[in-house]
C-alpha cells in the first residue's frame, strides 16, 4: 500500500508549525520558524494545483502566526 504524499506534507507542514511555536531556546528559534516557513510556502504552491480552501486558509493563518510570534520574539525589537 502506498502511502499519500498529500497527507505527508499536511502532517510536515504542521509538524514544523508546532516546533516554532514551542521553541523556547531563542538561538533555535529562527531556524525554526523559517523552516516552518518555507514547509508551509511549499504546501501553498501544491495546493494552488488543487484548490483545497481549508487547508490554503489553515496556511495562511499559520503564517501570519508565525509572523506575528517571530516579532513578539525578536531580539531587535
């Protein structure tokens, strides 16, 4: 049985999206977020191909999150 490439970058991108939001070592932190990043940059390019709105709304809020923690958090603020 093959396994669903789609399930897997769902579970990819939010896998990464928890790990940035949890981090709590700040020299992690950075890295974490842009890799959350780019995962979820990823999954919207595949999505545009399929039209999923749930998902592509779930990204997106992901994203702004994201934005909005790393400058809560940034040491240059």
């Amino acid at each position: 049985m093959e396994s669903d490439p789609t399930s897997h970058q769902t579970t990819n991108w939010r896998s990464l999206y928890e790990a940035a939001i949890m981090e709590s070592d700040g020299r992690k932190f950075l890295e974490r977020i842009t890799e959350a990043e780019h995962a979820i940059m990823d999954r919207l390019e595949n999505l545009n191909r399929s039209n999923d709105g749930f998902e592509t709304e779930a990204l997106m809020n992901a994203l702004n999150a994201l934005g909005e923690i790393s400058q809560l958090r940034s040491p240059y603020r």
